[in-house]
C-alpha cells in the first residue's frame, strides 16, 4: 500500500510502497478514506524542532476517518463496515498520570502517526482498548477526520471558560484557527477578529464564510491597534499561529484579568513583560489535548451542523501524491489537505 512516510531527520517525506498491516487479536484494521493534514505533520514535514522523538521511519498521520475492514478475535463492539474516527493517543495505564484516571497526559502513551505508524496509508491498525468513535451516518468521512483538530479546539475553549456575548479574538487563519472561529461563534462570540497575512488571503476570505466578522491583515495594519480599533481591548485571544511574536501582541490586546489561549506550537522562545501578568493580572494558558468527552462533542456538532468544516476543506489528494498536499499547506494555499485513497 501507499504511505507518507517520515523517513529522515530534516525537511521532507518520501512516499513509499510498504506491506499492508496486519492485525493481532485486539487490533482493528481500518480502510482509511479521509486523513487530513495537521499543523503539526506540516512542522514535521519542515523539520522544525520538537519532534526528535518520533522512531524513524514512520507513518505520519492522525486526523483520519474510515471502515472497519478487519476485526480480531478479541475485539467487542465493532462490527465490518463500521465508519469510525480515534484518538490517535492512548494513555499507557501505568504512569503517574495514568494511575489517577488523567490518561491525557500521560507520559509514555502511544501516539499514531508521532510514535507509531499513523493514517497517511490506505490502512491503520488501531488498538481495540483505545477510544475508537462510530461516525454518524449524516457525517461525511470528510468531515469526520477534522475531528481530531475540532476535539483541541473545543478544549481550548473549555478550559479558557469563554462565556458568549462579547467580542474575541483569534490569532492565526491556519485549520486551528478556522475551526476557533466556528466554534466560538457557536458559543456566541461577536463580533470575532481574526488576524493573517496576505499569503493568507484563500484561508481569510474562507473564514468569513465560516463567521469571522473582522479580519486583519497583520501586514497592513498593527495587529493589537487595528483590535483596540474595532472592539476595544478583549477578555479572550487564542492564538493558534506557532509564532512567538504573538505571544506579546496577544498580552497587549487583553484586558486587565484577560486570558491569552496558546493552542499553536512553538518552535521559538517568546518574548514579553511579565508585568502584564503580574500587575495586569493576565494569564496566558497553553492548552493541549482533549478527553473521550470533547470527541463525543465534536461528533455531536458535526452531527447537528452546530459546526460545518466543509468550507475549510480545499485540497483533496492522494496518498501517492503525498508531497504536494504538504507543499499547498506549506505556501498556505490550502486551509485542510485531506488525503483520500488512490482510486478516488
Ligand atoms: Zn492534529
Ligand atoms: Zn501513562
């Protein structure tokens, strides 16, 4: 089957012509239809630091969506035909933060696609013990692979305990970005500002389609000027770019007692006065991961249309294409890069 595989330290992946996966008694194979292309996959791609740890070579990929194929025997709960989503981690059951029921950060678990092989093939092997998702039927595979980002993002907005009805803003048009922006106007947000450049202009001029009320082009005019502009100072950023000069433009677009979400991934050291924090009581709060409660939420909402990514979905590629999927995310062109199987 073909694969993407991270074969090397450094930028790039190569495609390849691997063995078709076999499974054990608790595995299941699934035949995948949609994997998208995460943010971080991209990064892996780049070779920015911070994933030194992934085993080489290995299959990237852990947005996904697809049948059930096979079962093993001891596998209960699944059937053939099964259209499923997963969380692509499983806590190890054995670490200090497992032992106390918080498997999300859990210290060794197993991650598909980071340290182990992933999605971006036409087959996976998922472990039956972890949270396997039956998609509904009014949910396309599609759609139903960006649940893995939507789960992150419905997290961030959990913790940050954003109430509706006042103005936010969100810092980057990248599918984190995107996706924040849905799911804070399905909270209420209004009116919501979203920053970018111009080589973002395709992701920009989606994200209005998908709620934005006010974008800024962060290279025409000074990102936090253009926020005191519209809406005054806010209580709420959430910065989903990864670029550590946001960190301080986001502090300085906030209210005393506001709260600065970091959901991007940073390769870099920020820079910023801690007097914000101290006499201006901000915070910035990193958020990562989700629980087996935001995937059902995220299943749920893509299921009412409360949430609607059909719009940020602009590239749809093969896996023996694979590389010019992550050069459209890496120029920005796409917003979401789904790979599909060859014969579609
Ligand atoms: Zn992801
Ligand atoms: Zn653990």
């Amino acid at each position: 089957m073909k694969a993407i595989v991270k074969t090397k330290t450094g930028p790039g992946v190569e495609i390849l012509d691997v063995a078709k996966p076999e499974i054990r008694e608790a595995d299941i194979l699934v035949k995948v239809q949609a994997a998208s292309l995460c943010g971080s996959d991209l990064h892996i791609y780049e070779g920015t630091p911070g994933y030194e740890y992934l085993p080489l070579p290995v299959i990237l990929g852990h947005e996904f969506a697809g049948e059930v194929v096979e079962i093993g025997r001891r596998v209960q709960g699944l059937a053939i035909g099964d259209r499923v989503t997963a969380n692509p981690t499983m806590p190890c059951g054995q670490c200090d933060w497992c032992k106390v029921g918080k498997g999300g950060r859990c210290r060794s678990g197993f991650s598909l696609g980071l340290t182990g092989n992933g999605a971006f093939a036409e087959y996976v092997v998922l472990k039956a013990g972890g949270d396997i998702f039956k998609i509904p039927d009014n949910v396309s595979l599609e759609c139903a692979s960006l649940c893995e980002p939507l789960s992150i993002v419905l997290n961030g907005v959990d913790v940050s305990q954003f109430q509706g009805g006042q103005p936010v803003v969100v810092l980057g048009p990248g599918p984190i970005g995107l996706l924040a922006v849905q799911v804070l106007k399905a909270s209420g947000a209004g009116p919501i500002i979203l920053t970018g450049t111009t080589a973002d202009a395709r992701r920009l001029e989606i994200a209005r389609q998908l709620g934005a009320d006010i974008i800024v082009n962060v290279q025409e005019e000074d990102p936090v000027k253009a926020v005191i502009r519209h809406t005054g100072r806010v209580n709420f950023v959430f910065e989903a770019t990864g670029i550590s000069a946001t960190i301080a433009q986001g502090l300085a677009m906030l209210n005393p007692g506001g709260k600065l979400m970091v959901i991007g991934i940073h390769a870099e050291d920020a820079v910023f006065n801690p007097l914000d924090l101290v006499r201006k009581r901000k915070s910035i709060i990193g958020v990562y991961g989700y629980n087996q409660n935001t995937w059902k939420r995220s299943l749920s909402l893509l299921s009412t249309g409360a949430i609607n990514p059909e719009p940020m979905i602009t590239h749809r590629i093969p896996f023996s294409k694979g590389e010019e999927g992550f050069m459209l995310a890496h120029d920005k062109t796409a917003a979401k890069v789904i790979f599909v199987p060859e014969e579609q």
